[in-house]
C-alpha cells in the first residue's frame, strides 16, 4: 500500500500540507494509523464487525494484520462464503474509511452499512 494510498505523512514530506496530523484526530498520520490505529477508524471496523457477527451468527475477531492485508486466520470456524463476506467488508470499510479521509469527512458505521446494503442489492438485481 505504500505509494499507492497517499496520508498526510506523505503529503508533508512533499510539503503538500503543512503537518501529518490526521484528519480524523490529533495523531501523526501514516498508513498503519489510517487503517488501524485510529480511533474513529478502529470504531468503524467494530460497528462493521459486530454487524457481521449479527448478520452471518458466527464470532470473528480479526488482528490488525488481518484486517490490513486480508490475510486468512487458520483458526477461523468461517466457511469460504462467510470467510469472502468478511474480506469484502474489510475491504469496503478501508475504502469508505480512505475515502472520507480524502474528503475531510468523519466516517459513520451507519452509513458504511447503508452503502454495503445498497451495493449488495444493486449486485442481486444485476
Ligand atoms: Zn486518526
């Protein structure tokens, strides 16, 4: 991800902005804190967790490494669909999460769930 997903560490290193703070709170702002570090963002992967956890009746608990790289957990109990599921919620909560970043913009776990809803209907349909 590096070079790819542009923070504000890289943008003050091109003297793009004037400091690496994170948009969301007062920390230094980098890839690892976007996506797993953060407060606001480590909220949202909760909401987003405990939703699926509700929503597919199975417990999951993914480290930060997990969640970063989708990375399988060999102890995991999830079968291939539920074990996809969760890597395309990982996967649409780390861009809706860069995406707000990119507009300035507090991320809202209710809204996550609403996009995520309105994609999967839009792919039934299809
Ligand atoms: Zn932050």
């Amino acid at each position: 991800m590096h070079r790819i997903i542009v923070t504000r560490k890289e943008l003050l290193k091109f003297k793009i902005t004037k400091d690496d703070q994170c948009t969301l709170r007062s920390n230094h702002d980098c890839i690892i804190h976007t996506f797993t570090k953060c407060a606001v963002t480590t909220s949202i992967y909760s909401s987003a967790l405990n939703w699926f956890t509700y929503t597919n009746n199975v417990s999951v608990n993914p480290s930060s490494g997990q969640i970063l790289f989708l990375l399988k957990d060999a102890k995991s109990n999830l079968t291939t669909a539920q074990e996809r599921r969760l890597n395309l919620l990982l996967l649409c909560a780390k861009l809706y999460i860069y995406a707000c970043k990119i507009a300035l913009k507090t991320p809202n776990a209710a809204e996550l769930q609403r996009k995520i809803e309105t994609q999967r209907t839009i792919e039934n349909v299809l």
